[in-house]
C-alpha cells in the first residue's frame, strides 16, 4: 500500500530542493573576467644550451626580467586580453656573435589574444618585436604561459586534465613550430599571504623547430624537453596567481658556419608571478 505524503510535507520538501539547487558551489577551474580587470605580473626567464662542438662546449645563453600589464574584457563569449610589456631587462649570448642587451624599446604595440572558457587561445594582434630580438618574443608563447589550458569544470585534489598544444609562426628573420603535451594534477588548497590559492602540478613533453639569423649567424635548432612546474590559481579572482616551469632535453643545432649539426643540452626556467594588487 503507498503512502501519502502530508502536503505541507511535501511543500516543505520541494523548498528545501528548490534552496538547494540556488546554493552556489565552488567556482570552476575556468576562465572568466577577472576582477580587478587590469594587473600586472613579473616574468622571469633563462635559457641555456650548451653546444658540443667537436669536444668544445659552446653556450648560447639568454636571460631576462620582463613586467607585463595585462588588461581584461568581455568579448563576446569569451575574454580579451591585451599584455604589454611595460619594462625590459633582458641578455641574450651567442656563440660567435657576443653578448647583445636589449630593453623594452625594443617592443611596441601589445599581445591580444582571445580566451575561451577552457583557455582556448586565439592571437589577435601580435607584439612588433625588433629583429634583432624577435626570435624570443613569440606570441604563442608568452600566450600559453600566461593562459594554460583548464578544465571548465569544478575540481578537486586528485583530479587531471591533459591540455596538448601546437602552433607555429613564422617571421622576417626565421621560422619556429612547438608542441606540447602536459598533464595538470590538482594537489588541493593552499595559502600565500592569507589569501587561498588552488595548487597545481603538471609534467609532459615539449618539442620544437626554430630557424633564426643572430647578429648575421644563421641558427637552426630542434629540442625534445622535459617539461614540469607547478601553478597556483586564484579561484576567488579568476587569475593565475604564479607559475614556475622548468624544461631539461637535448636535441641539435645547426650554426651556418659548422659542417653538420651539433648535439646540444638545453636548461630552461619561467616564473611567472601576479603582482599587487
């Protein structure tokens, strides 16, 4: 025999349902206009690969310590993002070419970049990079530095996403072509300055093909990388807090003056960091 339900009951039930459907959960892993709207990051990047040239060990060496103000804005259903880079330190070593210093003079106009939700990247406009220096200022770079890929969804500690990468671009001085393939695992909450931070870890492979012309020595290069770091992401914001990404490999390098490619070790490290506010 069924039971009946008194109404008052059943009303009571369906408003507590209703309640419960309202309440709101923890936000999603995923991109959103961030507030505040306008902030600024400081990037640190070095690289160096050692060159084995017939039993003599040639550095190409590069450096630098870069400020970046980024700008969001809704686009449509996703985000515009807009980077300057409003100051520059950067040195770069070539074997057989000497040392070059350049500065942010050397960069005008800004990146702009549209951003899905999961941190699909389309370039818009690029940065206008002297020649000189242009070869490490890729757009595609700096942009999923600073945008990795994210699951859109609501995570916990123990949950993965894979986020796989390619592109590549081509300018006046030389070409250059990477992909990628990183595994993020959520490692669960943590707190830096009192203010609650999501920990993330990723690891995966990187390869890349670049062709540039240094100072009048014509370079051609292809590496296989390690890649691993850690992220934390401010959830409440809707913003990468820091990044920290090193990069172990080997692979080869062709310089126009040697007669066949030259076996090389490559060490790279990012850190990436939001600054106040």
């Amino acid at each position: 025999m069924r039971s009946r339900v008194p109404p008052l009951l059943l009303a009571s039930v369906l408003s507590l349902s209703a309640c419960a459907g309202r309440a709101s959960g923890p936000p999603a892993l995923a991109y959103r206009l961030p507030d505040p709207t306008r902030v600024s990051y400081a990037v640190g990047d070095t690289a160096l690969i050692e060159i084995d040239a017939l039993g003599q060990s040639l550095a190409l060496e590069a450096k630098s310590v870069a400020l970046y103000g980024v700008s969001f804005e809704r686009a449509g259903d996703g985000i515009r993002a807009t980077l300057d880079i409003e100051d520059l330190e950067a040195e770069i070593n070539v074997p057989m070419a000497g040392p070059m210093r350049v500065d942010e003079s050397i960069v005008s106009g800004g990146l702009v970049v549209m951003l899905g939700r999961r941190g699909d990247v389309t370039i818009v406009e690029s940065l206008e990079v002297e020649e000189a220096a242009s070869q490490f200022f890729s757009g595609p770079t700096i942009a999923h530095a600073f945008f990795p890929g994210l699951p859109g969804t609501v995570v916990r500690a123990g949950d993965n996403w894979v986020d796989t990468v390619a592109y590549s671009e081509a300018g006046e001085t030389g070409e250059a072509s990477q992909s990628s393939v990183l595994t993020y695992t959520v490692i669960g909450d943590t707190s830096v300055d009192g203010r609650s931070l999501l920990e993330i870890d990723f690891a995966g492979t990187s390869e890349s093909r670049q062709t540039m012309d240094l100072q009048g020595v014509g370079i051609e290069q292809s590496m296989r990388l390690q890649v691993e770091g850690r992220m934390l992401w401010d959830l409440e914001r809707g913003l990468m807090f820091e990044s920290e990404t090193t990069s172990t490999g080997t692979g080869s390098v062709r310089i126009a003056v040697a007669p066949a490619p030259l076996p090389a070790r490559v060490q790279t490290r990012q850190r990436l960091r939001l600054e106040a506010p």
